[in-house]
C-alpha cells in the first residue's frame, strides 16, 4: 500500500543546514515532492525529483532520492528564521497525466534566531 | 498569474446546515483536487477531476459530501448536512496534464 513517513519536529540554527527525511512505502512511484506550508497558508511546491534520479539541486535546496532504500531528503542550506513551517514529502504515480498525491503528515522546522 | 483561488476562506456554520466551498483552478490545467486537511488525518483526497469529469470519489466520506466541476474554471465541494466532525481546512489544487499540483490558499471550515 501507499505510506509516507517523515519525522513530525526538527529544529536547527539560523545559518544552519537543515536536513528533513521522508520514506515511502511503494516503489512504483515516478515523481517525488516536497511542498511547503506556513501558517494559514496553502501548500508551496518546492520541488520535485522524478523517480530516475538521486539528486536535484535548486539554489539553497537539496533533494536526494535513494530508490533501493525508498528515501528521500530535502536539504535546506543557509536556513534562515522565514524556512519555519510544515514540510511535506508526497509521491506520485503517474506515468502519463496525473494522480493525486499521498502526503506524509508532515515536518515542522524551527529555525532558532 | 493568478493562482488557484478558494472562497470562502474561513467559515463559520452550525450542524446541520449546508455548506458550499468553492474553487477556480488556473486556467489551462486540466486537473483539479479537492484535499482535506485535518491534525489527526493528515491531508486527504476527497476527490479529484480530470477535464471536468469525476475520476475517483472513493475518498468523499459519505453521501453528505458532492462535488461538482460544471466547466473548466469552476468547482464546488458540497456538504449537506454538516457536521462537527467536516471542521477541517479543505484545499483545492490544479494541475496540468503533466504533474505537479498546485494548491489554494484554503477554506477553514468550522461546524458548531
């Protein structure tokens, strides 16, 4: 079945990186995202990584995907105080047009000043 | 570029009586999501549509919850009668038909 699991707190220095992890259950997913909530907000697509890559750099983000271990991690370099909110790792099954996502529940990252 | 816009954005309303969430998706994406939002669920399908057309429902909760997509710049998301148990955020997201999802600001829905 279908799961995504990410740790629910992480907290890290301003000028810190930070590191925020998600693991997925099913292995036929094609596209990988990380989206961004703050608060009272919608959801932010950050990026995404397509399920035949490992790594996709974007400016001060990261993602690495390693598909024989079904991880995934985003690295947030520079972390800065307006990084806080929810981060949220969701898979994708499409091949060709689109599905909907399955979210994990979550990570919150404070970032300390 | 506007995005997806939701309406209301917050709302108030006692059990039993009707509620009617609306949604306009960016223009020229072909699909459209609608999501709830809860602590304890986290975020969940309702239902989404492809080319104004329902593809899958499975996840409405029951009969009390309908939606519609009468053309391509419009969606409702009905629930009638409401209860407290519906108090979620309930987003709506659009998507082109390659991927990626893009969401609205949300509607905050209170049941008394």
């Amino acid at each position: 079945g279908e799961d995504v699991e990410q740790s629910l707190f992480l907290s890290v220095r301003e000028g810190d990186s930070s590191v925020i992890n998600c693991t997925y259950t099913d292995s036929s997913s094609t596209y990988l995202y990380w989206y961004k909530q703050e608060p009272g907000a919608g959801l932010q697509l950050l990026t995404y990584i397509f399920s035949n890559m490992d790594m996709k750099q974007d400016q001060r983000l990261t993602v690495l995907l390693n598909k024989k271990d079904k991880h995934l991690s985003l690295r947030i370099a520079d972390t800065q105080t307006g990084d806080s909110a929810i981060y949220f790792c969701a898979e994708s099954f499409a091949s060709s047009g689109n599905t909907p996502l399955v979210f994990g529940k979550g990570t919150r990252l404070s970032v300390i000043a | 570029d506007a995005g997806v816009i939701q309406s209301p954005r917050h709302e108030v309303t006692e059990m039993g009586q009707e509620v009617t969430l609306r949604c306009k998706p960016i223009s020229g994406h072909d699909y459209l999501f609608w999501y709830r939002q809860t602590m304890m669920r986290g975020l969940e399908l309702l239902i989404y549509f492809n080319n104004n057309v329902p593809i899958d429902d499975s996840g409405m909760p029951e009969d009390r919850f309908s939606a519609k997509m009468p053309n391509a710049s419009f969606s409702t998301l009905k629930i009638q009668p409401s209860e407290p148990r519906d108090s979620a955020v309930y987003f709506c997201a659009s998507s082109p038909s390659s991927h990626g999802q893009f969401f609205g600001p949300g509607t905050r829905l209170t049941v008394l």
